[in-house]
C-alpha cells in the first residue's frame, strides 16, 4: 500500500496535479509509520525466537551499494566491515537483524523530517520529492531484507515453536485496517 500510494503521488505530480499529490504524500506518510512499526515488530520477534532455532540460520550481508541515500549509505557502510569481523552464524544473524531494525529507524527519522519540514514550509521542490523516492527506496529494501530474515529464521525453528511466534506476528497485524494522519509538528 505505501508503495502504490508514493507511485500515485509521483503520477499526480508529474501530471501536474501538485494538491493532489501532496495528499497522496500525505497518505504514504501515515501509512510508512504503520509500515514501520511492523517492520520494528517482526526484526524484534525475529530476535526474541533466534534461540530456538535448530540449525544454523544463513545471514545475509547487506551492501552500502544497494542504498540511495546518503544517511542509509553512511550507516550501511560502518556495518560493512563489522560483519567481516564477525564469524559466528548465529552472531552474523544477529548483527543484520541490529542492522536492519536501526536502519528503519534512521530511514523513517529522515523521512518523517523531510515530510514536516516540507508541511510546515510549503516547500515541494523537486529537491523535497527526490529525498521522498530515495528514503522509500531505501525503507522498501531494508523491509524486503527483513522479510529474508524472517524467512531465514523460519526454516530453522522446530514446528513446535511454530503456533506461538505465529501469535506474536498477528499481534503485530492488528489493527493495521485504517491508518491515521501523520500529525505536523509547528
């Protein structure tokens, strides 16, 4: 839904519908806050249950390469080698989960920032849209990694465990049906 709704905002923009397309931003700002509390949830669950894993959960190496903006790039980077020192599966996991809940947390700082600035000023450069599609961007792909991590952990847990994390990861989805306005600090 958040990506459809910044696409949309793109479309009305370029179609020269700019009041249209703020609202659209509007929208995509209410529902990235939900988005990242999910996000926030499931990186968390996913440490909460890493201890009953079986067997050896992959890790994956995330690359400073694959971000657009610059803090995301920045923060990517100092992890980079961090994990090269880290030999340990379990810790390496760990180390990415870490990574990905704060990279949430500083992609979504970054564009919360951005979006209040721009409604507080009027301020709808193309300066303004271009940090929007960069931090989307870059908040899709940490939310993309997050579900591999997910995905990592639950092949590695034993079925028992199974009723009780899917319980923890409901929790997370409700109330998720309507979405409320990102308030504007003045």
């Amino acid at each position: 839904m958040l990506g459809i709704s910044l696409n949309d905002a793109f479309e009305e923009r370029g179609a020269g519908r700019h009041d249209m397309a703020w609202r659209m931003i509007r929208l995509s700002a209410a529902e990235w806050d939900g988005m990242a509390k999910i996000a926030a949830g499931l990186l968390d669950a996913l440490a909460k249950h890493l201890p009953n894993a079986q067997v050896v959960v992959t890790p994956r190496s995330i690359h400073a390469h694959r971000f657009k903006s610059r803090p995301m790039v920045d923060y990517v980077r100092m992890h980079e080698l961090l994990d090269q020192l880290v030999f340990s599966s379990r810790r390496r996991y760990q180390l990415q989960l870490r990574l990905l809940r704060r990279a949430a947390e500083i992609v979504t700082g970054e564009f919360r920032h951005t979006y209040r600035h721009a409604e507080r000023t009027d301020d709808r450069s193309p300066e303004v849209w271009s940090q929007i599609d960069l931090y989307f961007h870059d908040f899709d792909l940490i939310a993309k990694e997050a579900l591999l991590a997910f995905r990592a952990l639950l092949a590695c847990l034993p079925l028992s465990f199974l009723p009780k994390f899917s319980l923890e990861l409901n929790a997370l989805l409700r109330g998720r049906v309507r979405t409320r306005s990102l308030p504007v600090e003045r």
